[in-house]
C-alpha cells in the first residue's frame, strides 16, 4: 500500500494553479509557509501564507490569511508584518476554526530572544485577528529545546492536536577523528484539551541521519486520512543548503503517532528549477487539495494548489 500511494496521489507540481505570487525575482524571494482548513458551517476555505524577501532583505516580513468559497480563489482578509509580532521573521501559520471562534496558531522568530515560538490568536471572526492579542502556546524553553515552529493543528473530538518541527534529538556522530553531519530537525506531537495548554511534547517523526535526499529532516506538513490509516505529506533535505529547498516525501501509518516515511529513491514530487515544499494536503469529497511551495524558473517560490481526484 506504501509504495502505491506515491503514484495514487502523485500530481504535476508544474501545472498547478498560482494562487499567490512572490515579491520579487531570484532566490530568496518566496511565498508560502502555508496551512489551509475548511469551515462545513461556512462553506469557505481559509488560508495562512507568508512572503519572504532574501535574508539580507528582511527575510519574513509579512504574512495573511485569505478566504475562499472553491479552495482556488482566495481574497486576502486579515496581515501583519513582522514588526507587530516583534519579529524577526514570520514562518509558518495554521488557521483553523474552533468552536464558534477562529484560531490562527502562528510561529515566528521573537526579537528579543531569537528563539522560533508558536503563539494563537483568537478572533470570532478571521478578520478580526490582533497581533497584539496572542499568546504563547509552545514556548521552547518549556520543554529544554532551542526553537519549535511550523504548527500543523487538527481538532480531533475534545482533542487538539498540533505537530510542529524542532531540533533533533541526534547529534553529531564521530569515530574520534571522522565527523559526520547531524540530523536537523524532526516533528514532535503536543496534545491539549482545549488548545491553549499543550503540557508535552512527544517526537513522532524523525529524520533516518543517512545520506539519502531526505536524511536528515523530517517536517510534517500535513496529516489525512487515507486507506483505512493515516497518510502524512513531509519535507526532507540532506544538506543545510536542504534548508531552504526541502524535498517532498510521504509517510503512512496506522494513526496519529505511527507514521513512517515511504522509501522512495528520490523526492515524491518536485520542480525541474529546485523543490516542491510545505506540501499541504486537503481532502474534500472525492479530491485532495494539495497545496504547496513551487521553485520557479528564476529560483523564487510562488504558491500553487493541484487537485488529484479520488473518487
């Protein structure tokens, strides 16, 4: 079943539809670090994206949150810059409804400290959202790690669950005079009943620390029913250069925690020009939604949605 879901959900990146467009030209210049929920009440889609400049330019500036009523066509309703988040760069957010209020669980990169942190923000209404309102919710130094980012959040019944990435628990490995590159980072699970208090956080999925494309990182980006288990879309990367340019994978599993990543001798999908990254997957009746962070031509990101039919 592992190896059959590659091809079984596999899509064209290139001939995707562009929903936002970066800034600028060149490398560094992307927009994405995005999550996307569905509101049955409403019948709308919500979107989180942010725009990054290169480094030496500002890097995460900006971010916002566009509704839409097809899941291609949104209309921005609600930003900020990285200024009123004391900021030195904004990554990735989740909006997502919860009860009869919208929550945006957002990471960034606190001024002051340099630490990455998750915050929420709380609003009856996406556009309503203040920066000034959050609060922190995964805070690093609560759990003895040096940053935690990139929330993925689904409420699960009475439970809130929400993967993020931090470091890896692996260091370095040495034969005393040979040194070889470490894991970078891995994807813990927090668990909370009301989604402001996670008290733990677990590592669930980690990178293998060998030479293969996706190595030594191991971001979840999206969780989903599939097959009777769950199937999840990941980033690997093997080189800090990875960093920037992650590569696409999938894992299955039996549930929430077990998920394993499918071995594939290079990336699951992906630009002639760079990468696919930050693969967001959302079924929707007989379709998966699948949204991500696309290498152009000239090395920027744009954002781009692909429908697989499943029906």
């Amino acid at each position: 079943m592992s190896i059959q879901l590659l091809d079984q959900l596999r899509f064209d990146p290139s001939e995707g539809t562009v929903i936002r467009s970066p800034e600028g030209e060149g490398y560094g210049y992307w927009v994405g670090g995005h999550k996307v929920s569905y509101d049955a009440e409403t019948g709308r889609y919500a979107l989180f994206y942010r725009r990054r400049s290169p480094l030496e330019q500002g890097r995460g500036g900006t971010c916002a949150v566009a509704l839409s009523s097809d899941g291609i066509h949104f209309d921005d309703v609600w930003g900020a810059t990285k200024d009123d988040l004391a900021s030195t760069s904004i990554e990735v957010g989740h909006v997502v409804p919860y009860g009869d209020e919208w929550r945006l669980y957002l990471s960034y990169e606190f001024a002051p400290t340099g630490e990455w942190r998750i915050d929420v923000l709380r609003a009856d209404r996406p556009e309503r959202f203040r920066a000034q309102d959050r609060r922190t919710v995964l805070h690093p130094r609560d759990f003895g790690i040096p940053w935690i980012k990139d929330p993925v959040v689904y409420v699960a019944g009475a439970r809130v669950l929400l993967y993020a990435e931090a470091p890896a628990r692996e260091g370095v490995s040495t034969d005393g005079t040979r040194f070889w590159a470490a894991p970078q980072g891995a994807t813990v699970l927090a668990e909370s009943d009301d989604g402001l208090y996670f008290p733990s956080i677990e590592y669930v999925f980690e990178a293998p620390g060998d030479d293969s494309w996706h190595g030594r990182r191991a971001r979840i980006n999206s969780v989903f029913p599939w097959g009777g288990g769950m199937a999840a879309t990941f980033d690997g990367g093997r080189t800090s250069y990875d960093n920037y340019e992650e590569h696409a994978g999938l894992a299955a599993g039996a549930d929430w925690r077990s998920l394993e990543r499918i071995a594939a001798p290079e990336p699951w999908v992906t630009s002639p020009h760079g990468c696919v990254r930050y693969v967001f997957a959302l079924p929707r009746d007989d379709r998966i939604l699948f949204y991500y962070e696309y290498t152009r031509p000239d090395l920027s990101h744009d954002l781009r949605v692909s429908v697989v039919e499943t029906g």
